[in-house]
C-alpha cells in the first residue's frame, strides 16, 4: 500500500506499529478501529489469533461520537475483567491518539483496565 492516499499512509503506519505491539494471552492487544459512523475495540490474543473480547458503539446509545466511544472503551473493560484480563497493549490502528480513538482508551482505564 503506497501513502500517496489518506488511506494508505494510515495503512503503513498501522504496519510499522504492528512490527512493535503484539498481543499475548496475559496482555492482549487493544485495537481500535474507526470508520466515519462506528468505532469498534477488540483484546486480541495474536499467539493464538482469537478475539478474546470485543464492544462496538452499536451496542451503546450515547449522544456524540466521542461519548460513544467512550463508552464502548467502558464496556470493553468490563468484558475483560469477565474474561480475567487486567492489562493490554493498545493499537491505535495508525490514528493520531487523539479524540475518539483517546476516547476508547480513557473509557477503558477508568473501568480498570491497565494500557
């Protein structure tokens, strides 16, 4: 994928991240992904490449995009602590750390979760 669009530069530097952060069982990875209308959060154990946990704002109904995401960060978190995890890495899927992607991460440590 070359960065000569929008998409592409997001999509190399969600690679060179990648290289970095990999999930495990005792602290999976966090990662978010965001379209325009949704976000959506998944703990990922890549050893065994399951999705130990997952949440989406289309289970949630709050007002902004923001507060959504927020809370699909909250939900999130408490799914894992069902699930006996308490720590993870987080995978911001080559978005700035920045506003709702921020958001689900925030939500997530305020219910406990370590990142």
């Amino acid at each position: 994928m070359d960065a000569k669009t929008k998409r592409g530069a997001r999509v190399r530097r969600h690679v060179r991240v990648r290289k970095r952060i990999s999930g495990s069982s005792q602290r999976p990875r966090l990662a978010v992904y965001r379209s325009n209308r949704h976000i959506y959060a998944q703990l990922i154990d890549d050893g065994q490449a399951r999705t130990l946990a997952s949440a989406s704002d289309r289970e949630v109904s709050d007002g902004t995009k923001t507060a959504a995401a927020k809370a699909v960060g909250e939900l999130l978190a408490e799914r894992a602590k069902q699930a006996g995890i308490e720590r993870a890495v987080f995978d911001r899927g080559g978005r700035l750390y920045h506003g709702r992607v921020a958001a689900v991460a925030e939500g997530a440590r305020e219910k406990g979760l370590q990142i």
